[in-house]
C-alpha cells in the first residue's frame, strides 16, 4: 500500500482484480487544490459507492481490489500520463486553482505511476481470468434536467469478450443495462487499455448509477445482484 493505491483481499491467479481507479476523495494534506472543502465529496471529486461495493464484492466473490488513494482532483488515475485532463484545471464547471502550474511530472510520480505499477506487478504475479473495473456515475448531468435511465452501464473499447457476456446477463436479471453508455469505453478506458487490452486480458468495465451504491443498503443489494453476474462472465475465461 502507499499514498496513491491500496489493495485489498487476497489476488488470485484465475481469479478476478477489481480495479477501482476513482475510489478515494482524499487530497494530500501538503496539496492544497484551492476549492471547497464541501466539493470533496461530489462526483467531480470521487466515484461515490464504489469503493465499499469494491470491498463487498471481493468479500463475496474471495477477490482482490485495487483502489486508487487519491482524489481525481489531484489526478486522474484513468488517463494517459500525457492527456490533458490527467491535473484538471477545470471539472465540470468547478475551477481547480490549485492546480494551476503544479509540478506535473512530480504529480505523475508521487501517485500515478505507483498506482499503474501496483496494478502491472499485482497482475503479473497472479494473473487474474478477468479484471473488473468499477466506476459510478450521476443520475443526470448538472447541465441537463434529462435523467440517465440505466442502473448499470457496461464499457469497453476494442475488447468486447466480457461485455458481450455481461450485457444479456444484465439483462436478464431486470437491470437497465447501458451499452457503451453513459460513456463509451472507445473514450474512457485508459487504465483497463493499459492492463487488459494490452496484456490480452478480458476485463469487465461496470458504470453503477450513484444513488443506487449511496448507502450500505444499496451496497448490499447490488453487490447480491452483481456478484453472481461476475462470476459468470469470469468462469468463461478459465
């Protein structure tokens, strides 16, 4: 563990990583991001649910996770180290002062690299049949009254041997299951480009609407509901 990631449970060759890059709202006490305290605990700042679905997960399914450790307001660990967005100097309307002229390489070393690295040497050393990664997002956009209308979204980019699985069983189970929506893993897949695609390794991206994962409750039933869906898509890759 270290100030970019934490891993918990127990990696398994065969088994499945969940990787949850946006899992964590914390700010370093030496980087000061020149916002409202209050903003620390909206999207812009952490993937909301995630991290305890994570956590209930793994103790269902006997898996591993591998949490980032800082908030995507310091950086943004599912982004190319060169994408301009990586520091944001803006997020969704939110000016992000404190960013302006940071030390981006320092930024990119201190919790970005570690936590690609945590992910190659955790991957490495017992390979998993499949990753999942696990995102949330809001339930509209703060520049649209319009309702996103699915519970979960599945993504993925030029590897779509897990989605493809995934979606009919989603399906299946009543679930308003989003194809590539509400965002497209042909635009937002960096982390699972670098760690699935790359090493031919099927990954399963998971976008879970946030007011369904906002409190214990809501953890427990999707973490029932999901579970055995993942299980399922893993068991074909063994």
């Amino acid at each position: 563990m270290s100030e970019g990631w934490q891993l918990i449970g127990q990696p398994s060759a065969g088994g499945v990583l969940i990787v949850v890059d946006h899992a964590s709202n914390h700010v370093p006490a030496d980087i000061d991001l020149g916002i409202d305290p209050a903003l620390l605990n909206e999207h812009v700042a952490i993937d909301i649910g995630v991290a305890p679905l994570a956590a209930a997960l793994c103790n269902r399914l006997g898996c591993a996770a591998l949490l980032g450790g800082v908030s995507r307001l310091v950086i943004d660990l599912n982004r190319e180290e060169d994408a301009a967005g990586l520091i944001p100097l803006v997020s969704d309307g939110h000016a992000i002062a404190g960013n302006e002229g940071v030390d981006r390489t320092a930024r990119i070393a201190r919790f970005w690299q570690p936590y690609h690295d945590a992910l190659t040497t955790t991957i490495a050393a017992a390979r998993p049949a499949m990753l999942v990664s696990l995102h949330s997002f809001t339930p509209r956009l703060k520049s649209s009254d319009e309702p996103r209308p699915w519970q979960v979204g599945v993504l993925y980019n030029q590897d779509a041997r897990a989605a493809r699985i995934a979606i009919p069983l989603l399906e299946a189970a009543g679930i308003v299951t989003g194809d590539n929506q509400p965002y497209s893993g042909t635009v937002l897949n960096a982390t699972m480009n670098r760690h699935g695609e790359a090493n031919g390794l099927p990954y399963l991206g998971l976008e879970v609407r946030q007011d369904l994962i906002g409190d214990a409750t809501g953890v427990e039933q999707w973490c029932a509901t999901l579970a055995p869906i993942i299980a399922k898509v893993a068991a074909a890759f063994h």
